[in-house]
C-alpha cells in the first residue's frame, strides 16, 4: 500500500503542475471520494509553488476546500445509494478496504454526524469519514457545513507549511508520521476528556441524593 500511495503522490504533483487550480480540485475531490491522495503531501507541494509566486496561498486553501466538499458528497452519495453491503463486497475493487469501511462506521456510530468534521484530521479516517454519514442518511445539508468548516482550515493549514518551509519540506515530509501519532494522540485525548465529563454529569443527574 505504501508503494501504491507513493505512485498516487508523484502523479497528483504531475497534476498539479500541468493542471494548477483545476488540478487541484480534482485531486481533492478524489482524495474526499476515497481515493487515498495524500492531501498532506499535495497541498505543501501547492504551498512551494505559491511560494515561487507559481500560484496564491488563498487560491490554493478555497479551490482546494470546493474539492474536498465536492468528493465529500460523492462519498456520501456511494454510502447513501451504495449501501454498506454492497461497499464491503466492491468497495475493495476502488481501494475502499472493508476494515477502513468498518472504522470509520464505528466512530460515527460512537459520535455521529461531527465525526465529519473532526474527523478529517485524524489519519487513516480522514478518507473514509464521509462513507458513514451517507450510510445512516444523515441530513445532507449539515453534512456538506461540517465538510466546509472541517476542510477549510486543513487546506490552509499545509498550503501554508509548504509555502512557509519551502526548500526543506522533504526533511519536514520524512518525520510526517510523527505528526500524524500528535494529531491521533491529542484527538484521543479531548475525547476522552468530554466523554469523562458527560459521564460525571451523568452521574451527578442520576444521584438519588439529586434535589429535584
């Protein structure tokens, strides 16, 4: 798989440079449809050329973000019309595994419709996060806000890095799993956080000591 993701990488940096915005937004949409296109290597390489004065940092994060809405919906629609027997069966013939399909439906059953939005920052996830919600039918409308609020500062956030380190992303790029276990940690951490907190409301509501 990582062979596979190295080749999906050198192709969607050809992309970008024949393609430019356009480019951009088809590759965004794929990597938001389940196509693993690692967003995280192909914005900071967009931010370097924005910093070569080849393209523009805004332009970059806001076409990139209406690529990720757009995939985001055509996710959702394989989950809403699709169903998920169909994609455990067939989802493997478009990279879609049936352990990644079952991830992400067990965290959205854990913590529903935001999951959408959080979601994208979690490694592994972040492909497959829209699958869950199209499953369950969730309301399309909310679901497509959480997509823009959830893909715009992402989108920002590595255009930026890459415009920012320029030259010496390659040293940056060969310690990213390093920040892919924070971002994984510090999610795990407030979530675990906000479940201990609903849990001692909970029991404070449930105390028979409770004045009504």
């Amino acid at each position: 798989m990582d062979g596979l993701v190295d080749a999906i990488k050198t192709w969607a940096e050809h992309i970008v440079l024949t393609l430019g915005y356009p480019g951009l937004v088809m590759l965004a949409a794929l990597g938001n449809a389940n196509i693993p296109i690692p967003s995280e290597a192909v914005l900071p390489f967009a931010g370097i050329l924005a910093g070569q004065g080849k393209l523009n940092l805004h332009a970059i994060a806001w076409w990139s973000t209406l690529g990720s809405v757009l995939g985001s919906a055509i996710s959702y629609g394989f989950g809403a019309f699709l169903g998920r027997d169909f994609l455990m069966r067939y989802g493997k013939f478009v990279l879609m595994r049936p352990a990644e399909i079952e991830h992400a439906e067990r965290w959205f059953e854990r913590y529903g419709l935001p999951f959408t939005l959080w979601g994208r920052a979690v490694p592994l996830l972040r492909t497959f996060v829209s699958l869950p919600a199209g499953m369950y039918r969730s309301r399309f409308d909310v679901f497509l806000l959480y997509a823009f609020l959830g893909s715009l500062p992402w989108c920002y956030l590595w255009a930026y890095l890459g415009q920012a380190l320029g030259r010496h992303w390659d040293a940056v790029e060969r310690n990213m799993r390093w920040v892919d276990v924070a971002v994984v940690l510090v999610v795990v951490g407030l979530f675990a956080r906000w479940i201990a907190r609903r849990r001692r409301l909970n029991h404070v509501a449930d105390s028979p000591d409770r004045l009504e």
